[in-house]
C-alpha cells in the first residue's frame, strides 16, 4: 500500500506537489480551505495578486512531473520577452530585452492557472476537499503518522496521514501548527511599500468580444513606469486587458488619502497610464480596493525533525515580487523534492534532507527579489546600470561559451533553472568583480601611459 | 467614568501592568487561560523556570506603582552578591562579586512571586478572570473599543474594552491576534542551548522541618560551574533547598541520551553538584524532566497602530536567561509607560510614543542576554576577563565621581536601573575604547622608552 500525503493548501504550489508526489507513487489527498474557485464566482475577487510571471525553474518543474500536463497548463500564458519602459512625459517607450536570445517570461492570471492546475489534479483522481480549515495537527514522533484535525461545516473531522505537506501560503495556518511541536526559526518583516490593483481594459471592447484581443499595450512586454520612490507595473491578460500595480511606500499612499490628490498625483506621474485606466476606475479603485501589505518571511527548518511534516512556497518563504520568482521558487521546491525522492525513494529520507539542500537558495532569492526593488524602480533608468546590460549583453551573447563564461544575472534566476539561486549570486558576484578590475586594469593603463608619456615628454624636455 | 483597560496573561508582567494601570486610574481587568496558582496544586509543575533574579530596574518599577507593595512583594527574596565559581575539582570555589559596594541581586522563586503579585491585585479589586483563554481581538480603529472574546468552561464570551495589554509570554496567543490585523515585524530564533532543571534539597531536611532553613552552599552567591561548552547553575530557595539548571547544547543532551552515559558525564563535570542533587534524583530528572528550547523573540512596533493594543514583557521580547534581566527588562516595560502616562496622562499618546521609547532598549538587552553566554560558560575563568573585572573595580570604586566617570558593564545594567540598556552599552564601548588606547599607549610608552634607550647606548657605543 502507498504512503499517504495530506497537503494543506490547493493553491498553485499546493496543487503542483499533489501532481509531483502523486507522480511518486504516494496517495495524495489535498485540503483547502476556501471555496473551489472553479465554481465559486467570488473567487475572482478574493484570490488578490499582481499578475504571475512563470519563468524557466517553474516551467522546468512542471515538466519534470508530466510535460503534457505542463503544456496543457501552460497554454495560456503571454510571453514577455522584455521590458517596457515608460517615460514621464507619457509618450516615449523603451524597451529593455530581458535574454539574450529572445528567451521570455511568460504573464499568467493566477486564477487561471489554478483552475488548470485543479483541473489537473481531477484528471488524475487527486482529491481535493475544500471548505476544510486545519485546525490541530499532531505530529508526536518519527514513528507514527499525523493526525491532522479540519473544521468543515461547523463540524470537527479528524483524519491520519504518513506526511504533511504545508503549502498553504504566507499566512499559513499549518505553519503556526507546525511550530508548536517543533523548534522553528522564523522572521518575518514587512516592507515599506505597498501595492494597489488597477486595470487597464482591453483596446476595443467590441472586437474582444468578437473573438481577437486587442490590447492597448505590446502585450509581450512587462510595462514599468520607473519612478524611483514608486513605480507602476503592467502585465497583459488573454483578453487584451492588462493588470497594473502601483508600488509605493505606505506614508505616500496615506499622504495621497483624497481622492483628488490621488488622481492629480496619478496624472502626473503616469500620463498615460492614467488615460488608458480611467479617471473614474482610478477614482474607484482608490475608494474601494485594498491597498496590499509586502512581507520577507522565512523559517528554519522546513521539515520537523520527526520527517513527517514541511512547509514549501510562500508557507516556508515569501518574498517581495520584485524578482518575480514567488512562484517559481514554491514550484521549484517540489523539484527539488523530487529529485531528493529520485536518489532515496524515501520521503522520510528526502525531508531530512530537504532543509540542508534548500535553505540556501530560498534565502538567497528572498534577499535578491528585496533589492530588485531598486533596480526595477530606479536603476532601470541608470546609464551605469544600462552600461553593464551592454556589457552584458556582449559578453554573455558572443564570449560566453566561446572565449570565457559569462552569464547575466537576470538569466541566470529566470532562464536557467539549472543554477541554483546561491551559486547565480556567486557566479554574478565574480563577473562584477571581473568587471571592476578591468575598469581599474582600464583606469590603470591609462595612467601608466600618461606615465610614461609624460616622462618622455620631460625628457624631451630636459634634453633641450 | 475611567478607561477600561483588559490584560491578557495573569503571569509576573501581566500582574504588574495591572498594578501599575489600576494605580494611574484605569479600569484593569486581568484575564488568564490557567488556573489560580494559589489554589492550584499543579500549578508548582506548570510554571516550570529557571529561578528568577530581581534586580535594580524590577524593584525600581514595582517601587514607582507602590512602594509598600513592592516591600510586601519583594519580602522573600534572598540577595545574591556574587558568582561562586566552582572548579572541575568539586573542591574549589571561588567568589567573584556583582557589585563594587556589596550590590546584590535577589534570588525568588516564580511561584511565590506570581502569588505574591495576585494577593496585590485581590488587595486593589483588581478582576482577574482564571481559566480565559483568549479566541479573538477585533480592533477596528483608533476611536473604537477593543472586542475581546474569551473561552471559558467551553463557552465563548465577548467583553469589550477601550485598550488591551498583550502580557501572556513568549508563546502569547494576544501577539498571534494582534498580528492578524497589523503589520508586525516578527522575529524568533532558538539558541543551540537548551536547559535541563535540576534540584539541591536542604542540607538537613529535620532541621528545615523545624524552622531555620539549612544550605549545603551560600545561599548569597549565584552559583556557576562554568565549563565552556556546557554549564551549571544554582540559586538558593528560601527552604534550604536550591533550584539548579544544567545548560548545553541539544547535541550534547541528545548524546547523553541513556541514564548512565548522563550519569557519568555529570559526575566527571561536576562532581560536587553530582553528590549534592544526589544519584538517583538526576537519573529521574534525566529520564522525567523536560528539556527546556530557549528562543529569542522581538517584534516591531509593540503597539498597534490604532494605539489600542499593546504587547509587553516576553510576549513582545524573549531573551535567554544569561543576563538575569527577562522580567526585570518586562517590569521596566510598565514603568516606561507609566512615566510615558506621566507625561501627557493619555494612554493613545502613551501607545504612540511606547516604541519608539523602548525599541532600542529591548533590543540591546536581548543581545546582550545571548552574548552573556559565553561570559558565564567560559569568560569567568578567562584571566584577561579577571584582570578587566580588576580594573572596573578599582575605576568604578575609587575614580568614578573623583577623577573621570567609570561604571562597570554589570552594575549598569543590574544595578543602575537609571541608566537605559542602550546608554549602558553605549557607555561600556566608550571604556573598552579607552582601556584598549591606554593598553595601546602602554605599549606604545615602553616602545617609545626603549627605543630612547637603544638610541642612547647606541651614541654610547658609537663614541668607543
């Protein structure tokens, strides 16, 4: 008889481990807490969040449980193969490539993708019970299996499973269960912005209900609007509308609490994305949509010692969505997982590795995915920063591979998921100090030769 | 009509927030998930810790809200005034004072203290609901109250008050409320220690029965058996009897897993503790007693922002216990507030100005807690830490208010509850500088001499 899996959470990382742990052979059963958002019509509303890029670790993971199934769930997606910089007058756009040869993220709407990911779990008779909200969970010893309590219904429902897999999200009930039998480090620090959702609709309503999407911007770039202190983000949906988000700190946005100043302070700093919103929906969304909280969380271990419970996703990390790789790091902690299952065939082996194998780069991707603020909000405008994608852009197209190895950061997080998150920061820390000897090297020779120059020209001189 | 004021947690802290509020008019009622320890007879076994030491910054807070109180409360205890080292031998030991003046901390039990504290509230009317577990806190805005709903005897009770006071420990269930509905930086970190209680019972267990309670060591010294990787402590009980707690790491307690192997290693580290907890007495704490986790705990900002709620004592910092200050540090929390109130006699100000007032201060004596390990596990045997215990005590006695300020690091911060646990450390870096440039200009002064010297019987040689 399989072993049993009870993961707690069927969001999208919850789903995927359902998929991969099913893969493995065990018998997998998934519990969550809200409605089915396939059927549920509120879900929509309640499932908040900028819209996803899925990049090369989470395809990579997706296909290493079932390429079909990561086709078919992936088939909505819109690549992004660049960035889209917007400027203050509101008529110039640049783009800023973000491979080298062309490679993309692609721009998904996270509902869509659940309902894809639900569906999938369907196909394989995965079980997925919603409405139920863990409540205990008790995980005595290594030897025996966790008794997991829901509330469902008003009723309390008590069931036994070998393993728990808690994927329930940032604010993680499993998690908060979890640390009472265990000795868990945890940190948790919200940062000084904040995100508001806005929308642009599709170019011509008429025609995207006709059947071809238009759309007001290139849909295959992720549009910024870089203005250092905050910043404005679009990224296209499949019918030609785009989900826009407004990052900035938390005292700017309680400054701008009328609406009118909101709105003045709007036009100004992003003419024409305040055209192609609206003035009316701006005015609404400022009245009515939630401004979002940004949290760092991270927790050490991620499995008990027992090895019958661990936390993946945003339940053992969250990070800021500034290096979009949220996501991608939740599916590849299944991978990983996987992989650890690939050598052992032990579950109970593979989460006593799992820490040691993961914490690295988990804290790594948290720390870069902070610091891209920054760079997406300021730099991007930079002519050092432009100068280094230059230099990047160079060397990494034609030197890499043929006269010296040299991969950008950008590529290495979201084109080659073969790299593990800590060894992209090691490498990029060895090419940036690469780069500042050849600049002293460059500063150095010039002054050599000045030198030298100038001795001859004394010389010169005393000769006569 | 006064303010109404509900504290969650009837533990050290709590009582003594209550005291303090009840004595600035509020109306205080205090709620407490476990039962009335002065009734309960479980109670000695559920509130397992280390003994506690009071010290300046508790007994100054406890003499703000009442002086004769403070007197009645503190009545039991027994000053410490010194460390007594004791050596591998079992026959050496060593007595190194706290103070420079005879300065004593005092040594009390938790239990009496607690009670102590709650016949202070009985004496006041103070309400304090045993057996209320708290469920829920919803804490709308600034000009609403606070809805507490309680679990009591099954039921679930709503009571609501215009402030809340989260004093309910390190696993406090009001922080976990709290954190729903404000953005809470979190931090927790478990040392690699952890503690194991031990107990000495009186020398002479007929003559305690008796009256007169008889030591088998001073009962006026803290005693330490300090052996780098793991150590020994003891603090006298008012019996006759001490409490005594081992500390190490979980590797080496989880090495020492049989009785024996635990046995041997005991009497070879400390053979004089060894005959007087008694053989049998630590083969049953090893096999009954739990190992205690040590963590350390912060969050930012203690008070929510709509200036309703507030987290104090171990619920909003845990420190290890190496310093001797986590309830001194709780107890001064409700004496910065009290002066806080003193200043502007409005609990909302108060809130809003609490953080920033006491981050800093918190911070520095969690750090501190944790550096103070190694000081009590090895630096007490280290001779250049004896001679700088040296000159602290010929500066800080005799040149200190004659020829130039010297307070030694352990006398601010046990003795001189006046100056802040930032100052402290702050004045402490200040006199290790000055220490380091005299050792410096020492050497530099000899250097210099020598140097005169040689060059002198240098022209001496040269004139032959």
């Amino acid at each position: 008889m399989p072993e049993s899996v009870a993961i707690v959470g069927a969001g999208l990382v919850g789903c995927v481990a359902a998929l991969g742990l099913s893969a493995k052979g065990y018998d997998v059963s998934v519990y969550e807490m809200r409605k089915d958002p396939r059927t549920d019509a509120a879900s929509g509303k309640n499932m908040r969040s900028i819209n996803l890029a899925v990049s090369d670790r989470g395809i990579r993971a997706l296909h290493y449980i079932d390429s079909a199934m990561a086709n078919r769930v992936l088939r909505n997606v819109i690549p992004m193969t660049g960035r889209m910089i917007h400027d203050a007058t509101g008529i110039r756009q640049e783009s800023q490539p973000y491979g080298l040869f062309g490679e993309s993220i692609k721009s998904i709407d996270r509902l869509l993708l659940n309902r894809a990911l639900l569906d999938e779990l369907d196909r394989r008779d995965i079980a997925v019970h919603f409405g139920h909200k863990i409540v205990d969970m008790s995980s005595v010893s290594v030897d025996a299996p966790v008794a997991l309590d829901f509330l469902t219904a008003g009723e309390r429902r008590t069931y036994t499973y070998d393993y728990v897999v808690g994927a329930d999200g940032a604010y993680s009930q499993s998690r908060y269960l979890m640390q009472k039998t265990m000795r868990m480090d945890y940190f948790q620090k919200y940062v000084a912005q904040q995100y508001l959702e806005l929308y642009i609709p599709p170019a011509d309503s008429m025609d995207a209900a006709g059947g071809v999407p238009r759309y007001s911007l290139d849909p295959n770039h992720l549009h910024i609007w870089p203005r250092k202190e905050y910043m404005l983000i679009a990224l296209a949906n499949h019918d030609g509308s785009f989900t826009v988000t407004f990052f900035c700190t938390w005292a700017l946005i309680e400054a701008l609490h009328t609406a009118d100043a909101f709105l003045t302070f709007f036009r100004s700093s992003f003419p024409d994305a305040y055209t192609l919103i609206g003035e009316e929906a701006l005015r609404q969304a400022h009245r009515h949509q939630p401004r979002g909280a940004l949290m760092q969380l991270a927790v050490s271990p991620f499995a008990s010692p027992n090895r019958r419970s661990v936390l993946i996703g945003d339940a053992a990390h969250s990070m800021v969505p500034f290096y979009g790789q949220g996501m991608n790091c939740g599916f590849e902690d299944v991978h990983v997982l996987m992989k650890l299952l690939d050598d052992s065939d032990d579950l109970k082996e593979a989460l006593a590795r799992y820490t040691p194998a993961r914490k690295d780069d988990v804290d790594t991707i948290c720390r870069l995915a902070y610091e891209n603020y920054r760079n997406m909000s300021a730099q991007v405008l930079d002519p050092l920063y432009l100068l280094r994608k230059k230099i990047d852009y160079v060397f990494g197209k034609y030197a890499n591979g043929r006269l010296f190895p040299w991969i950008p950061m950008y590529t290495m997080i979201s084109f080659r998921g073969d790299i593990r998150y800590s060894d992209a920061e090691r490498i990029e820390k060895r090419q940036a100090g690469i780069l500042a000897f050849l600049s002293w090297a460059g500063a150095g020779g010039i002054a050599v030769l000045a030198a030298g120059f100038s001795a001859h020209w004394f010389r010169t001189l005393s000769r006569h």
